[in-house]
C-alpha cells in the first residue's frame, strides 16, 4: 500500500514537478544507503519544493534511508517556528542544517549531509582535503571548512554555517563530515559521490606511508583537470549515469517511487 504523506493525507495533491523531485530525492536516499553511506536514522538529504520554494523535502526523523519512498518525504518550512514544519517528525538536525541552507541560499536546490568513515577521517585532518586524484580535483581550490561547535541542533547554529559555506558548494564539517550542495538531486548527488571517492583515496594513500611518499601534481594541472570538470558538469551531458542508477533502483528496490 502506498504511504500517504502529511500532503496528500490533508487532501492536497502534487504537482507533477513535485512529485518528479520526490521520486528523485527517495531514489537518492536509496542509492546512498546501498553505497553503505548511510547511519542509521541519521544524516539527511534535502530538496527545495520546485513551486513552493519556500518549502523542502526530507525524511521522516525515525526513519532510515533504505525505508525512504517518494510520498514518505515529509514537506517542511525552513524553520520550527513555521507551521509547515511537522513538529517531532523533522529533525532539529534538519531544519537547522537543511532548512539554513536553503532559506540562506536561493541557487542551491538539494543539500546532503553525510557522515562517513572516510569523510569523517579527512574531516578531521589539518591537512583538509588534498590533491591526490582526479576526484580531488575537482574540489580544488573551492571547498569551505567549518570547525565543530556541537551537535546541531541549536537554531543559532545556522548562522555559523551559513557564514562558512559562503557561496561555495561543498563543506567538510571538522570532526564531523560533509555537507555538499547543487543545483539538483543529481547534481548534489554526483558532488557527494566524487567527494567521498577523494576522501577514500586520501585515506587509503595516508595509511601506506604517509605523506612524503606521494606524487603531488602541479598547481597548474590541478587548475586544468579543474576547470575541464567545470566545463563538462558535474552531471554528464547525456545523463547516462542518473539513468543508468534509475534503471538500477528500479530493478533493485522499485518501492522508492511509491
């Protein structure tokens, strides 16, 4: 049986626009916990409602991520205080990190959050993220970095990660992992998985010996790889990957369009 959410119970029907961004965020939520990125009822993936901007998507406070359908995403304003917001149902988590976001900056559409092992470890290196392969490169010279101030869960807290992101796309959480941002599901999602790639092979590199043994490429290639992936986009031009994992979540777990 189809899962009715608070929308639709209360007799409110999608948009067709809606609906496509929900089926595109559970599928996310699915991809994500089958590349074992997920923790437990934690970290969450949002997107702006396309026409109630003011609005954004984002799973159930108890649910996990392999649970997530398109008609479970809760619908929420950007702060506790807003009526829209589901009270107990969306996280503090949620509506400080996902809700600041969106409400501080119109151009970003979808934000994830994730902590990893690997991004949590580069998290909470000095060193940040480092030019060690072509994943890496194309965050050069273009992630934020926000130190660890506790859990967030105090609404004052959206004002110090808002200032730390800035206008940039990406965020390693110190001591705590990634918030990473985009246009779309699609983008945000590709920026995460080439982010966590990076962060897998740094910790893999530093594990064999550390950092003199290291090929360092030239400040002027990693400038052009850079800038090659700026050109392309972060989502290919023909869409092959976003089609090939919806044919995949199709096969594997068909339930995340419901």
């Amino acid at each position: 049986m189809k899962q009715l959410s608070p929308d639709e119970s209360a007799g409110i029907p999608f948009s067709d626009a809606e609906r496509e961004s929900r089926q595109h965020l559970a599928m996310a939520y699915r991809m994500i916990q089958r590349s074992g990125l997920d923790d437990l009822t934690y970290n969450h993936l949002s997107v702006r409602v396309p026409d109630r901007p003011d609005h954004f998507l984002i799973k159930r406070d108890d649910q996990l991520f392999e649970q997530v359908t398109a008609s479970s995403l809760l619908s929420s304003g950007f702060h506790a205080t807003d009526p829209a917001s589901p009270e107990g149902r969306v996280s503090p988590g949620g509506l400080v990190i996902h809700g600041g976001i969106l409400d501080a900056r119109p151009d970003v559409n979808a934000v994830f959050h994730t902590h990893s092992p690997a991004n949590m470890a580069v998290s909470a290196q000095k060193c940040g993220l480092l030019p060690l392969c072509q994943h890496a490169f194309i965050f050069h010279d273009c992630i934020a970095y926000h130190d660890f101030h506790g859990f967030e869960f105090e609404p004052q807290m959206r004002q110090l990660l808002v200032r730390d992101l800035g206008d940039a796309d990406v965020m390693m959480l110190r001591n705590h992992g990634v918030l990473v941002t985009g246009r779309t599901v699609a983008e945000a999602f590709f920026r995460h998985h080439y982010l966590e790639m990076a962060c897998r092979a740094q910790v893999a590199a530093l594990s064999i010996g550390g950092v003199d043994g290291l090929v360092w490429p030239d400040e002027a290639v990693r400038a052009h790889a850079a800038g090659q992936m700026a050109a392309r986009g972060i989502v290919d031009a023909d869409g092959r990957d976003w089609t090939a994992l919806t044919q995949l979540a199709r096969d594997v777990c068909p339930d995340y369009a419901a």
